[in-house]
C-alpha cells in the first residue's frame, strides 16, 4: 500500500496531465488516473513487475485508448440518428429486402433433407439446446449438430450466391 501511495504522491501530476493531453478533459482524465490506479492495487503480482510507474502509465494509456473508442461510437451513433435513416427502424426499403431474404431461406431450407430442416428450425429459429431438439427428434445430440450444421452450410451457400454478382 505504501508503494501506492507514493506513486500517487511523485507522479499523479504528471499521470493527470498525460491522460488530459489525450482525452482533452480534465474530468475524463482524473476518472481515467483513478481506474489506472484501482487496476494497478488491485493487481495480483506487483512484484512480478519492474517499474510499476510505466505499469501504471501504461494501463491508464490503454484505458485512455478505450474511453476515446467509446466516445467515438457514441458519437457516431448519435450522428446516425441525426441522418435521414433512422437507425434499428425498418425503412420500406430494408423491409422488402428482409422479406425477400426470408423467402429465400425458406426457399433454401425446402431443399434440404427433412431432418435437417427441422434441426435447423427448432435450434436457431425456435433457441431450443440441442438435448432439447434431440429429444423431441428422436436422434442423438451429435446428429443434430451435423444436421444444424449442414442446414446453416446449405444457408450460407444460398446467401452467398444470392451476393455474388
């Protein structure tokens, strides 16, 4: 404990000042030392470690690096709502396009064994496990997975073609 405190007492300045430079906040900074801080108390082996100044630099750099990636995802979320297409709303176009994919894999399943079908409906379409689906099918666990496995290749070849142009 002593050791963190001076750590705290020689460097938090210079610690404040290097996360400030990078997140261009004084608040975001001080929250951010303080994680870097807890993470470095908290640790397991601190004598597993050489210097646990450039520890502690460290950490709080990767926890810097992490607040800007969040703060750039809300930002661009918040941008994608402000934009003409709501975001998570179906507009008429992608729900056309969703029926026609719906049709599709419909389409694709019918061509499949019916076991296989079946399989694939009642594990990723209904979420049953695959005791659940093996039970009610009368097969073992390891024949579902094959079936669902060979369903969901059968799919995706579908979805493959269907995207080439």
């Amino acid at each position: 404990m002593d050791e963190i405190e001076r750590l705290f007492r020689e460097h938090n300045r210079a610690l404040v000042a290097f996360l400030q430079c990078r997140l261009n906040s004084l608040s975001d900074a001080q929250e951010v030392a303080q994680e870097a801080y807890l993470r470095v108390l908290t640790m397991d082996n601190r004598e597993a470690v050489d210097s646990l100044r450039s520890y502690l630099f460290k950490v709080a750099g990767n926890l810097a690096i992490d607040r800007l990636r969040k703060r750039k995802v809300r930002s661009d979320f918040a941008a994608a709502q402000n934009n003409d297409e709501p975001v998570g709303e179906a507009t008429p176009v992608h729900h056309a396009m969703a029926v026609e994919q719906v049709a599709g894999l419909r389409s694709a399943l019918r061509k499949l064994p019916a076991k296989a079908s079946q399989a694939f409906v009642m594990h990723v379409i209904e979420g049953r496990d695959f005791g659940s689906v093996a039970q009610t099918m009368n097969l073992s666990e390891r024949m579902v997975r094959y079936h669902v496995a060979n369903a969901l290749a059968h799919c995706r070849a579908w979805i493959d073609e269907k995207e080439t142009p």
